[in-house]
C-alpha cells in the first residue's frame, strides 16, 4: 500500500508555474540529482525543466508529492545530463534513493511509456487527445479510448519440503536463479496460469496454490502477482526454449538470489523464515 506522502490525480494544468517534483526519463533511466559520490539521489524540483537546460518532448501530471505537484517526463532524445545531475536506472536506483520516491519513479515510468506509445489512434491513425478528468487518451475521430496498460504476471515459490523450485534465465547474472514466472493468457485464472507456467517450464505439478502479494514492475507495465505452491508430482524437466536451467536447492545451499527490490526475492526470504512443512 502506497503511503500518504504521493496522492495521484491529475494536478495542475501543464504551464502552471509552481515548484514541481520531476520524475524526468531518458531513454529508461531516470533524471537524478548527484550530492555527492555515494551518496543517495535525489530527483529534480523545478518549475520548469527547461530552466535545468534540459528539453522535454512530453510530460504528464502525476498527482502530490509531500503536497507539491509532480510530474513524469520523457526528455528529448540526445538531451545531457544537467551538471551535478545523471542518468540512472531504475534498477540501480533501489536502496539509493527515497523509498517513496523509488515508487513514485516506477508510477512515472510506466505513465511516460503510455504516454509516449499511444500519440495516435491505433483504429483511425488521428492523433489522440488526453482526458481532462482521468488518465485517458481519446481520438476526436473515432472515439477509441486508450487507457494506461497494466499486464499481469504471476511468480510463484514451489517448495517440497527444505527445498525450494528455482529457475535460471540466461540473463540472468553469473550464479543467480530464480522463480518460475510468466504472463497470464486470456480466460485464464491467476491460480490457472501459476500451475501452466510451472507445467510448461519444469514439468512439476503443484497443489495448494495461495496468493502471497503483488508488486508493480514497471519493466515496462507488469504487475507481478507473487504466490505460493506445494510440489504435487512431476519429475523436473526443463524447458529450454525459456529457461537456461532449474533445479531443486535446499534451504541452506541456496544460490545467488534475485535482488530486494524484487517480489521474488519476498517470496524466498519468506520461505525461509519460516519452518519447513
């Protein structure tokens, strides 16, 4: 649950200038303001970029941030990085700036990405125009509207006991696995696509599927849904068109684990404080 700190809405009309909290991207990495060498980040607070020296090709209105009004922007491309300022991911980011704003950036990224992949009506090809009272575009034209996409995913941790199902994608880092995951496929339940993708990837049946929690992946515009299993049969058996490898690890000889930030990595620290069962 999102803290009071950030109210999204639409805010004040773009021009209004008033001190703004900007969550400004170039390419997929964020704008961020450098104190010092490894110190945390901050992002940009201004009326207007411009005034940064930096170009803006589209922007949008987030809501409140701490009652000031922020923004998502989507630099023109080929625009420097202010002096005291960078370009960094959202990946690199986790730990390195304010929790709140680390949310909030991930909100911006994906409100951008809509932003900047729906300029035209995918029925007609008019341009579309955005809705003045919800996060819309229109086309005048047709009357199609395009609202922000959100795909669902599931994740899930399949334990048999002290072991736990974990899985490895070649891009993954050197050494490190994770949890079978993938995208829900129309008419399908979220329970229905944790026991498919653990089917079709490692050839393992599981039992007593349970939510666990979900997390917004702005990579681009994923919500994972995180989930827990029982192994209920099936010998492993790998599926390399998706995965580089899977295997069953004990408890205590786990490999390189996914990162905080990420659900998966909730899923396998829960796992493990808890007892066997």
């Amino acid at each position: 649950m999102r803290s009071s700190r950030f109210r999204p809405g639409l805010g004040p009309p773009r021009g209004a200038l008033v001190e703004t909290a900007w969550f400004a991207f170039h390419g997929d990495e964020l704008l961020v303001r450098v104190a010092a060498p490894g110190d945390r980040f901050d992002i940009p607070v201004a009326a207007d970029l411009a005034a940064l020296g930096v170009r803006v090709a589209r922007d949008q209105p987030l809501g409140e941030l701490d009652g000031r009004p922020c923004r998502s922007a989507e630099l023109a491309p080929g625009s420097p990085a202010p002096e005291g300022y960078a370009y960094v991911s959202l990946r690199r980011l986790h730990g390195r700036i304010d929790p709140e704003l680390f949310d909030v950036s991930g909100t911006a990224y994906q409100v951008q990405y809509w932003d900047r992949t729906h300029q035209y009506c995918a029925a007609c090809g008019a341009a579309l125009d955005a809705g003045q009272d919800e996060r819309v575009k229109r086309c005048a034209r047709c009357a199609s509207s395009y609202f922000p996409r959100v795909t669902p995913a599931t994740i899930v941790l399949v334990e048999d006991g002290p072991r736990v199902l974990m899985t490895r994608q070649a891009r993954f880092p050197a050494g490190m696995y994770g949890l079978v995951a993938g995208f829900v496929e129309p008419g399908e339940t979220l329970e229905a696509c944790v026991a498919r993708e653990v089917r079709e990837e490692t050839g393992i049946d599981v039992a007593d599927v349970a939510y666990f929690g979900s997390q917004p992946w702005p990579f681009p515009h994923q919500i994972m849904v995180g989930f827990t299993a029982r192994h209920a049969g099936g010998e492993l058996r790998v599926d390399t068109r998706e995965l580089e490898d899977a295997r069953w690890f004990h408890r205590d000889a786990l490999p390189l684990l996914p990162p905080p930030l990420s659900i998966a990595r909730q899923l396998i620290d829960a796992w493990r404080a808890r007892p066997p069962r």
